[in-house]
C-alpha cells in the first residue's frame, strides 16, 4: 500500500475531526455546524470558500499553475434520523440524529486531500473540493447544480467515493456503467364502499384488488421487461381498514421501484399505471395513482472509471482492486454524472472490528445503529483523491481540446 507520508502524519488530527463531525450530526440542509467546520480548515489552509450552493453547501477552489484543465471532488456531508446505540466517547450528541452512512467519514478523507492539496501542489491546473448536503433523501446534488454548481466551477469531470463495509479496508471498487440503481416512489388508493364483512356483496371491497395488484405487478418484472434488465418493484406498505368485522372504503399500497435506465424506469411506471388502474376498474373501484422520480441511476463513464481504477492500482495494487457490483441502493450523486464524465467508486470499511468500546451489538453496517466509520481509511481515501488529481492534472500534461 503507498500511502502519501504527509497524510498518514496529519491523519490522527483528520481522524479527530471526524469524530467532531460524528458527534455533532445533522440531517439534510440543517449542515450549518458541519459547513462551519468544513469552511474554516480549508480556509486556514489558504484555500479560497464559496458558500450557500445547494443552501448548505461548500465548495473549496485549490488552483495551480497555468492549465484549464480541472476535476471536481465531492464528499456528501448529512446524517440520518435514527438513534444511534453506540456509547463510545464520539457517538453523537443529537438523539434521533446519526452519521449512520460514514459521510462523516467522507468529508475526513475529503479534507486530508485538500489539505495536502494546499501544500503539495504537484499538479497544472484547478481542484474544485465538493462538500454536498443532504445527500440522504434531499437531493443536495441536484440542489447545488440549480445553483450553478457547474457554471461557476466549470470541472472536466466530477469523482465521488462512499464507503463499504463488509470488504477488508485495503480494497477498493470500480466499474463502468450503472453502479447504483435510480429510486421512486409510488402510492396507489383504491377507493371503494365499505360495508358489513358478513354482507360482502352489499359493498365494494378493495381489498382483493391489491392483493391481485401486488401479484400483476411482479409480471411487469418477470413478462414486460427484457430478462438482461434489472428492475426492482416492491410494495412495502398495504393500509387498510380498522376492524376486523368491516369491508374498508379504501385501500393504499406503497413502495418503491428500482432500475439501472431510465428506459426500464419508464416502462415500469407505464405498466403500473396500467394494471393500476385496469385492475380497479375490473372491481368496479376507483383508483388514485402517484408516481414519484427520485435519484436517477449512478452511471459511471467508462474513461473516468478506468482512470480512477488505474490510480487505485498505483495505490494498493491491481489485485486490490475489484469490480464494482451494481447495488440497488441509490445516490444522488447520479445528477452530477448526468452532466460530466466521472465515476464513483467504492472503499472498504471493515468487518467493524475498528469500533472502539462501547459500539452497539448490531453489524457495522450502513443505516444500522452501531455503524461507525473506520479512521484507518481517511489516509488512504486521502491517498486515492491526491493521486486521481496528479493524474487527471499532472505536471506537463497537455490541455486536452
């Protein structure tokens, strides 16, 4: 493992940071404290702050030479609303609040970078460091792009890193094409007439129509889209009724639907609308049906993601290095590879042996109680994010046209 000497010497004070950041969490577009913190390091270290993309967000310029060339790192900054369990001296402060997904994590290893960035400036041209709220559920991406993320920082392309457990910290992750899946929401009401349940013809029950409907919906998976395309629909919720001797006037279905294109997206949600509404109309019930788009899928560049595996191999070596398995879990950092070539890649967080006394019984899993982030790999995602700059703006690099 070549790990940069100058960040592995600061990476306990990094490390000390992000159990600051651990114990103070905040949710989507409340990072006022986090900003704050973000704002100042990369200010004492000489690198020029812009502020309020995104509402929260931060945005770090680090400049040298004479090159156009540029390349965007982002680290997403907001926690999750779920009480922690762990005891340890860092757990957080904020009942209900949690860094439960290591972003904490993600702005250390940010930070190491920028820090010898500002130092070390072995590079032609311009680093824009990303700090991004609310990427749980806010959509903080799409938020700073509205606010003109990439035409005040006009980057070449743009590199995210998240965290992974369960994989020995040493390895990384990259792939070209979908690497996370798009996520959406629907909400279906059947409406009918409620009724005695011992005179059911006296009333029209929608009850039978969602547990038809929960069934047809599985044959748009298994019947309507091609074999090779991945695509998820699950009903997690089914509200209805209130005693158990009354046919109920309605019934709601929830749930989600997951997919790698939006081409697949597309014809899923046609086909749930159809069946949707064809299936109430066979039981004589009225139907309401809301489909709602949320992160579109995360689709590396094949260029951008060769690149980064290339600097990863440099780092830990090519047998370290693995395929990125496409996940169903979502990332709103999709809307920023809408826009440029990049990739986003995977870091390996341990079994969780890391944790300190005091952690939860629980997995050291994301969204899970008693995650915490390992500090052993802030110098090494630190390593990765300075090596990807010299080699996107290395020294002696043409400008590409």
């Amino acid at each position: 493992m070549q790990l940069i000497d100058s960040i592995v010497q600061r990476a306990a004070s990094i490390a000390a940071t992000r159990r600051d950041i651990h114990a103070h969490p905040e949710l989507c577009f409340e990072e006022l404290r986090t900003a704050d913190l973000v704002a100042q390091q990369l200010t004492d270290w000489g690198i020029p702050v812009h502020r309020g993309l995104g509402q929260t967000g931060v945005v770090g310029i680090v400049r040298q030479g004479t090159s156009s060339r540029s390349i965007g790192l982002r680290a997403d900054m907001d926690a999750l609303p779920m009480q922690e369990v762990n005891t340890f001296s860092h757990a957080s402060q904020h009942p209900g609040k949690m860094h439960a997904c290591g972003h904490d994590g993600h702005v250390a290893m940010l930070l190491a970078a920028a820090q010898h960035l500002a130092t070390q400036r072995d590079f032609d041209g311009t680093v824009y460091l990303i700090f991004q709220p609310a990427e749980e559920g806010g959509g903080g991406a799409r938020e700073m792009i509205k606010d003109g993320l990439f035409e005040r920082f006009p980057m070449d392309a743009v590199y995210g890193m998240h965290n992974w457990p369960g994989a020995q910290v040493g390895r990384f992750a990259v792939s070209a094409g979908p690497v996370m899946a798009s996520s959406n929401e629907f909400k279906i009401t059947l409406r009918g007439k409620g009724g005695h349940a011992a005179l059911p013809h006296k009333a029209v029950d929608p009850v039978p129509a969602a547990c038809q409907m929960v069934q047809a919906f599985q044959t748009i998976i298994s019947r309507n889209k091609k074999p090779v395309d991945a695509g998820v629909i699950s009903v997690t919720m089914i509200h209805a009724g209130e005693a158990t001797n009354v046919i109920p006037d309605s019934c709601e279905l929830q749930g989600t639907v997951r997919t790698f294109t939006l081409e697949v997206l597309d014809l899923i949600e046609q086909r749930m609308e159809q069946v949707a509404r064809h299936t109430a109309l066979a039981f004589d019930l009225e139907c309401d049906f809301e489909f709602v788009r949320n992160y579109p899928p995360t689709v590396n560049s094949a260029p951008e993601a060769e690149l980064a595996r290339q600097v990863m191999a440099g780092v830990v070596g090519a047998d370290q290095v693995d395929v990125q398995e496409p996940t169903m879990g979502a990332e709103d950092f999709s809307y920023m590879l809408q826009l440029k070539p990049g990739a986003y890649c995977f870091i390996a967080n341990g079994e969780g042996d890391h944790r300190a006394i005091g952690h939860g019984g629980g997995p050291c899993m994301l969204h899970n109680a008693s995650y915490d982030f390992n500090d052993d790999l802030i110098p090494l995602g630190a390593t990765y994010w300075v090596r990807l700059v010299e080699r996107c703006l290395g020294v002696g690099l043409k400008d590409q046209p």
